[in-house]
C-alpha cells in the first residue's frame, strides 16, 4: 500500500470508528496513532527533502560554504 495523507487520514477514521464500536481498546488506538504520527513525520521530511532539494539544484556544496 502506498503511504500518503489519504491513507494516512482513511486510517486514522477506520481507527476511530474501531474504538468507537468497542473492536481495539484505548491502548490499540494510541498504538496505531503513534505509527499514524511517525509516517505523517516521514511524509513530511520527504516534501521538504523535495523541496529543498528543487530549490538548491546545482548548488555545489562550496558554493554553500561562501554564502
């Protein structure tokens, strides 16, 4: 399965309606909501690695050291 703010949210909703029907406990939901954080944190990291990574294309890295 593919990772992305989509998936991440149907997630997040189809753990909530879990608990809400008494299916996972309190511990279950926390569990899965810490693992939900950590891949939204990667998604995250992996914008901003592209965007960075956009905005300095064919910047070497001693052109960084004299700015």
């Amino acid at each position: 399965m593919k990772a992305t703010t989509t998936t991440l949210l149907r997630h997040a909703f189809d753990v909530m309606d879990s608990l809400k029907n008494k299916q996972i406990t309190v511990e279950d939901a926390k569990a899965q909501g810490n693992i939900i954080k950590q891949a939204n944190n990667v998604l995250r990291y992996e914008l901003d690695r592209a965007i960075a990574l956009q905005k300095f294309e064919g910047l070497t890295i001693r052109d960084i050291e004299d700015k």
